[in-house]
C-alpha cells in the first residue's frame, strides 16, 4: 500500500508545502475489536510528515482487508457532504479537505488533508471555545436547504475533536448525516466528557437553548430530547 | 548411573543399542569405568565420572574440581536443592559437583531429550541444569513410593510431599516401571506419568544353541538328573535368593532331587553361601557370579525351572532377568508382589503369597511331578509372554514419547503448556464459542488483529510469501494470512502450532502452513520469502546451546533470515529496547529486574548466581541492533516505536521523525495518567523527545535485504 501511496503523492506533488522533502509515515490504528467479525472492525491511519514540519501534511484512511472497505468510502463521501454544506463560507476549514479515494479492487484508501489541531483539553475554556463554533456552523447550516439545515457530525466525541489556537477541526467522519436529531452532537460532546453530574448539568443548562436558538428550533425542555439522544447512541454502539 | 553391573544398567544398554541401530545418536553417562570394555556393548558415546571405581579421596578431588569449574552454578544447585529438600549432606554436597560435571557432557553432547534413570539427587541436578532448555524423562523404580529408600527415610510427611511434587514436576514425563508408577501418579496428572514395563532382547534368548541339554550341565558342573530351579539377581535381600534356599531346603526334607541355580554379582555371595549351609543344601545350591548373555541364556536352557521370589517393594517388576529367563523358554514361578503376578498367564507357572516359603516348596514339586511335555508346553507359554516384552518393539514405543516430549518443550508463550493443552481440549471437543467464553483474556491471545498493523509501514503486496518466526499462537500470521500469498508459521511448539493451526482453520484460511522447529534448523529454501518476521524473538534465540555467545546465535539467526530472504526482501523485528525506562519496574527476559541495564559481565555474574545460568536473552539499544543487523549483512534498516509496545503496534512511529514523535505524544497518545502527562509536557523539548526515545519501550526494526 505504501507504494500507491508514495506513487499518488508524487503525481501530486501541490498537496504538499515543500514537494522536494522526504517523507515518512506515522502510523495509527484504532482496536479491531468489538462483536462480530474483528478483522473488518477500526480503521488504519498513516499521517505523512515532509521533514522539517511539526504537523503532518496528509492523513490516509484505510482498512485492514478489502472487504471492510465501505467504511473508507463512507467517510470520503461523508467528508464530501459535510463540505458541501459550508463551501463558500469560513466553517470549511473546521474540516478535513478530501484528496483521492483510492480503490484497485484489492486495495482501498482515501488520502485527506491533515486537520491541524491537537486533542481539545477538557478544560472550561476549551469547551467554551468548541461550542461556540460548533453552533456557529450548524446555526450556518439552518440557514441552508433542507438537506443540511440540521446535519449532524454523528460522532462528535470529544475524541474526534481537535483544537489549535481559535482554531476547532472535527475528525473521523463515519457517522456524517446518520443523525438529523438536533442536539445530538452536543449531547454527545458534553456527556463525554469527565464532568461531575452537576458540572454537566450546568453545561446542559448553559448550551443546549442557546444552541436551539441559534438553529431557529422551538424546544420547550430540551431535556425531553434525553431519551431520544440515548436511543441514538445506543444505535451506535451497536454498529460499533 | 553405576557400571553395568546390574539390570537397570543393563536395560538402558539394550534400549541405547536399539535406539544407535534405529539411527538415533545414544550418550550414556557411568560413575565409573567397567574392567570389562564389552560390557558396553551398545556402541554408544560413553561418559565416566571416575576412571575406575572412586575411593573417597577421589570423591573430594571430584568434588573440588568441579566446584572451581563453575562455582556459580554449584552454590545454585546446592541451594535449589535445599530449597526443597531441607537435609544437607554428603550426597548433595558432592551431587552438586556432579551437576557442574553434567552441564559440561551435556555441552558436549547436545542431547534433544534426556532419559534419567531413577529420580535420585543426581535426576535433580541434571534437571537444574537444563531447566528449559532440554526436555527430561524420568525412569522411575521404588524410590518415590518405598519409604525405606534413600532420601524418603529423612523426610517428614509433609516435606515428602513438598519434595516429590517440585521434584517430578521438573520431568517433562516420568516412566513407572510397572508397580513403581504407584509413586508418580501419587503427586503427577495421569497423562504424565506412562505406566510401563521392563524389556529384554527377546530374539538373542530365542536363539537355537548346538549344545543338548546335557552338554550344557556339564559345561556349568551341574548334576544331570537333578530338577534345578533358577534365579538371577544381585546377592542382595531384597532379591529373595534366600526364599529359595529356604523352599529348597523343605524340599530336600522330602526327598525330592531338588536344587537350585543362583546367578548373582560380584559382591553378597558370602552370606547366600552361609545360609546355604545352615539350611544344609550346600550340596544343591549351585553359585554362579557375573554372567555374560550368552552364559545366561545356556544356563537358562538347562534348568528346569526359573523364580522371581522377592518379597520387598522393591525388585517386583518384570525385570530384565525374569523376562530373559521367560524368553529362554522356561516355566517360573513368583510371589504375588507388584508386578510379578502379571508373568503368569495360569499356563505358564505359578504364583504364590509373598514370604510363604511352603507354598514356594509345593509349587516347585508341582513343577517337578509334571511330565516333560507338559513342562515344554509352559515353557512356551513362557516365551509367548516375554516376546511382548521385546527391546524392538519397547524401543519404538518409548521412541515415540520421547519425540512427543521433545515436540511439545520449549514453551515460552504467556499460558502454561498445561493451560494450553486444556484450552485445546475444549476447541476440538466444544468449539471456538465454549473457548473464548471460558479463556477469555486468558492466553496472549484475542481476536484483535492490532499485533500486525506494523505491516502498514512495509510495501506488502498481495503476491508476498512470509515466514513467521516464533509464531506463537498466531496473532501475526492469522491476520497476515489475509493479506499476502502464503504465511509458513514456525515455532517450537507443536502445542502452539497445533492452536495456530485450530484458528488457521476456523478461519477459513487456507494458505497458511505450520512448521514445529526452532530457525536454526529451519528447513526452507534459501531466497523463498518476501517477509521474514522475528516478532518477540531475536531476543530469545541466544538461549540455545548451539552457539556459545549469545550475540552469535541471534547474528547467526538474522544471517539465516537473509539467506532466506529474496532479493530485496523485508525482515520485520519487534523487540524491546535494552535501555527501556519501564524495564525499571519490570522483569527482564532473564527473569530478574534490571538485568539489561547492567553491562554483560556484570548480569551475566548476577544471574548466574541468582538463576544458575548464563545471561543469554540479549537486548540492545537502537545502535545496539543497527550494528547486528549491519554485521548480518542488512543494509537499509529503518527504525520506529511502536507504542505501547511491539506486541500492540497501535501506533508506529518513524524513529529519526522527531516532529513524528512529538505530534504522536500530543495527539495519538492516552492522554491520561501521570506517565503520559509528563511526556505530553516533555515533548515540548527537542532535548527531552530524544531521551523519551532513547528510553523508549521497544523497536519495530524493518530491515531489507
């Protein structure tokens, strides 16, 4: 794999900052583990790093056999519908740009640009600062048609968020347009993170009706939503 | 073992010769040398403690030599010895030495398995010395259940208990002779223990001999018209020769022409004679000492009847002596002591109450009122008996176990081989679901396929042959086998290939193929593979006897690994560092903390005198195993850090890629812990990434040729 890698780079020597530097790779894989068929389970990333650059360049999607492919495809054209909804605007850039879908019937992978954040600090500060963004994009996309006014990421853990600076980036784009339930993201967000139930609560307070009326929704106790938020989740455990 | 003087020592000649004639090299080791050259007639490699009998002065030259020789390892044994037997005394003192004399044999000779005869402190010894390197079979007789014998005597209960059981379990498998297993299969699982019986060279007792039954007699002196019964053994009590001096005696007062042929030793025969003549049958007792085959079979083919009458714990087996006589061709009679009922079929003679010297009188006059043809017919049945008994057919059998045993030794998988074998039991008879809901998180095994994500960083293409080396329980050729051609899985134990195997099957793969054996004698093609992986083992192939510095057997085994490399094919290592900052709190290879940090010399003196061995599980820094892998003849080397280990590469990290390390810290690390906050704030400094990297847990190496 790492040949078709290094063979599609070089046709594309504009995805990098200096096309001449050497390149190595950073490899990263998630537990194939979990029920059903293990091998098709988790993802393969390899992060490539020109010399000389603290943060890689390009980030490679892939899976460890053929078969578990659909995953690949799935998040490049997730990412390419999450990019549709804010093309033209600044909220772009809160995502990875896709690059190359590779795919010779024996091989998969996909090829993005690399979102340079780090892993969002679960301090107040840091929570303050995602959330703000993150209604900011989707109270963007409620102004938009219907097929994205409520698009939700699908898996905003806060795992899957990377921060650099004001900069929020959102990452691993599986579950992109698997929910249309507003609020999920941000239940999933807030949850997830290691709170005391009364520091949660007070978050939950603090964003959720801010976080409807930013999308224009008329919700009387957003914490009726609860169960509905868990149903979800739960649905996504078990396809996890 | 003593000079072949006796039975035991005369059987394990018997087997050697079978085994030299069924291709297999034999090594016997003797205290002493034999006058007589031809006693060591199995043409075996021969190994004497003493050049000829040892008198005590030639004990403690014995004692003093070897001591010098490897005082590490003497204060080892002594010490392990005492460990589980509390008694010190001579024996163990001087048996000390005997094990520092043993290591150097077994240097010698290299043997694959060793049979030890008797489990004495000598057996323990031998074991100590090569615990985990070659596989030991114990033979034992009356020493682990007669309480009279030698170290039982001084032992309480409970310490017996606590003796034994350590003491066994240091066998891979234990022989019990007949009613001797009674011992074993007190402190060891059944399927350790193999109940068996003694040999005896059926086809030279069958041979026909020009000489008439009278000719014979008067080779030996012996009166013709007397009915002579026979006895071969040792002049020791617990032979039982004086039984049938006794029965003879009652018989003479009968009237009946009566006597009796005793083959012994060369020591004892004094106090047989003695009771011969107070029992006043001097006149009918004929002694023989020292018989060579051949004068034992003549004398066999002219007595009239043969007797095993021993009445202790001890010497009730089919012995040697017995089963030759049977095999000669003769009617015999035996107390109903262990084994020995087992002789008779109810055609072939008679067995009487142990120590009912009477019953023995009357059964012999059976003998004798019974006419010749009946005589000849259970002479016969005799022989029919013993020629299930026959070396060539023993020899296999016990051929056969010792191969088992060699197959399934060397265990270094995290599971005990008994867990294992367990585990295996419950694959073929349940299925796959019973074994993970009973072993779960058991074995070093799961169905994660994260152990070969390192192939990430390797141009695998579909078309790669593979060879994995240390195979294991599959958890790199099971998720390679998906990807690439073929996966030849090796490993040295058939217990682990035989699960790899189970999995492989499970799976639906088809392409994977199994091979028991270590790399060294690795049986492939040069130039067959496109990827060779060493996964956990470079560091243990210096614990091996091949090779006398450790460092050459792991260049030899990388030099292997390029010859059978195609051109410009991968070698893939996982390894730990030498100099691994979490090897502080942790056990090294050698089974002692910090071991790898001291220099060579210094771990190799500490554990020798901790563990008894040499240090010989070499690891190395990144420098370390550049330089092997260059001397080896491996130009292009890339390095990276698997984190959290080589055994999970979740993440591979490109080692001279420091930016790589650092983001790797930041971003794909646990953030959690203290360990991990304190790289997290580290990594802030060049300085500091390049320590953490030095201090790193361990290397994925890939090397090309």
């Amino acid at each position: 794999m790492i040949t078709q890698i290094k063979q599609i780079i070089g046709e594309h020597p504009e995805w990098l900052r200096s096309p001449e530097s050497s390149l190595s790779f950073l490899k990263a894989s998630t537990p194939a583990s979990g029920v059903g068929k293990w091998t098709e389970k988790g993802k393969v990333l390899l992060f490539v790093f020109e010399e000389g650059e603290r943060l890689p360049t390009l980030c490679i999607k892939t899976v460890r056999v053929y078969s578990a492919g659909d995953v690949i495809r799935c998040n490049y054209d997730n990412l390419q519908l999450l990019r549709d909804g804010v093309v033209g605007s600044t909220y772009i850039q809160m995502f990875a740009k896709p690059l190359y879908l590779y795919n010779d019937g024996d091989l998969v992978f996909s090829i993005e640009t690399i979102c340079p954040g780090t892993k969002f600090s679960q301090d107040a500060r840091s929570v303050e600062l995602v959330v703000e963004k993150y209604i900011a994009w989707q109270s963007h996309l409620a102004k938009k048609t219907k097929k994205f006014r409520i698009l939700q990421h699908g898996d905003m853990t806060p795992d899957n968020v990377l921060v650099s600076g004001q900069n929020v980036y959102l990452v691993d784009y599986d579950y992109v347009g698997t929910s249309y339930l507003p609020g999920f993201d941000l239940f999933n967000f807030l949850s997830k993170i290691k709170l005391s139930p009364e520091a949660l609560h007070t978050y939950y307070e603090q964003y959720f009706p801010r976080y409807f009326k930013a999308i224009g929704a008329q919700v009387k106790s957003y914490s009726d939503l609860f169960p509905l938020y868990n149903i979800e989740e739960s649905k996504r455990k078990a396809k996890k | 073992m003593p000079p072949p003087y006796a039975g035991v020592q005369n059987v394990s000649l018997l087997y050697g010769r079978t085994w030299k004639k069924l291709g297999h090299e034999v090594g016997i080791t003797f205290v002493y040398k034999p006058e007589n050259a031809d006693d060591l007639g199995a043409n075996a490699e021969y190994f004497f403690e003493y050049k000829s009998r040892p008198d005590k002065f030639k004990k403690l030259l014995f004692l003093v030599k070897y001591f010098f020789k490897n005082p590490f390892l003497y204060f080892h044994l002594l010490r392990s010895y005492l460990k589980v037997c509390p008694r010190l005394n001579l024996e163990v003192i001087l048996y000390s030495a005997y094990g520092v004399y043993m290591k150097g044999v077994i240097a010698t000779f290299k043997p694959d398995v060793i049979l030890a005869q008797a489990a004495l402190i000598k057996t323990f010894m031998i074991c100590e010395v090569v615990k985990n390197k070659i596989p030991v079979v114990f033979n034992t007789y009356a020493e682990v259940h007669d309480l009279k014998m030698g170290i039982n005597k001084n032992l309480t209960e409970a310490q017996r208990a606590k003796y034994w059981k350590y003491f066994l379990n240091m066998s891979s498998l234990v022989i019990g002779m007949d009613n001797c297993s009674v011992g074993p299969l007190m402190y060891l699982p059944p399927e350790r223990v193999k109940v068996f019986y003694d040999t005896c060279d059926y086809t030279f007792y069958r041979k026909e001999l020009s000489e008439t039954k009278e000719e014979l007699r008067n080779s030996f002196a012996l009166p013709q018209d007397q009915f002579l019964v026979a006895m071969t053994g040792a002049f020791h009590y617990r032979k039982g020769h004086d039984q049938l001096i006794k029965a003879i005696a009652i018989l003479k007062k009968q009237n009946l022409n009566v006597g009796a042929v005793i083959i012994g030793g060369n020591i004892g025969l004094e106090k047989w004679q003695d009771l011969a003549k107070t029992e006043d049958v001097l006149d009918r007792v004929y002694f023989f000492q020292n018989f060579s085959e051949n004068e034992k079979l003549r004398m066999y083919r002219c007595v009239d009847a043969y007797a095993n009458l021993s009445n202790s714990p001890r010497s009730c087996g089919l012995d040697l002596a017995l089963l030759e006589a049977m095999s000669s061709g003769v009617p015999i009679i035996v107390y109903d002591n262990g084994a020995l009922p087992s002789a008779v079929n109810g055609k072939n003679g008679f067995v009487v109450p142990t120590s009912d010297v009477g019953a023995v009188a009357s059964a012999i006059r059976k003998l004798y009122e019974k006419s010749p043809e009946e005589r000849t017919e259970m002479s016969m049945e005799s022989s029919k008996i013993a020629s299930k008994t026959d070396i060539n057919l023993t020899a296999k059998i016990k051929l056969d176990w010792f191969n088992e045993v060699i197959a399934s030794f060397r265990y270094w998988g995290k599971a005990s081989k008994e867990e294992l074998e367990k585990a295996l039991a419950v694959i073929e008879r349940e299925g796959w679901d019973a074994f993970l809901a009973r072993y779960e998180n058991e074995f070093d095994f799961t169905f994660e396929e994260n152990r070969a994500d390192w192939r990430f960083i390797i141009p695998i293409t579909k078309n790669f042959k593979v060879l994995d080396a240390g195979a294991g329980l599959g958890r790199i050729s099971i998720p390679l086998a998906r990807v690439v051609q073929s996966v030849v899985a090796l490993d040295q134990s058939s217990l682990r290939i035989k699960f790899l195997k189970l999995r492989a099957e499970k799976e639906g793969l088809k392409n994977i193929e199994v091979c028991v054996g270590d790399i060294f004698d690795a049986p492939f093609e040069k130039e067959s593979f496109d990827l060779i992986v060493m996964n956990g083992l470079l560091e243990w192939v210096g614990a091996t006897d091949h090779f006398r510095d450790p460092r050459e057997a792991q260049l030899e085994s990388l030099r292997i690994c390029k010859t059978l490399l195609k051109k410009d094919g991968f070698l893939y290592i996982g390894i730990e560092n030498r100099f691994a900052l979490s090897n502080l709190s942790a056990i090294d290879h050698s089974g002692l903390r910090f071991t790898s940090f001291l220099p060579r010399i210094l771990t190799n003196i500490y554990t020798r005198l901790r563990k008894g061995k040499r240090y010989d599980t070499y690891t190395y820094t990144k420098n370390g195993y550049q330089k092997l892998l260059q001397e080896s003849g491996f130009s292009k080397i890339d390095f990276y850090l698997p984190y959290p280990g080589y055994n999970l590469p979740r993440v591979m990290i490109p080692y001279e890629n420091l930016d790589a390390l650092a983001y790797a810290v930041r971003s794909l690390m646990s953030s959690l812990g203290t360990k991990r906050k304190v790289a997290r704030f580290l990594a802030q400094w060049p300085g500091m990434l390049r320590l953490y990297r030095y201090l790193f847990f361990s290397f994925g190496i890939v090397a090309r040729k």
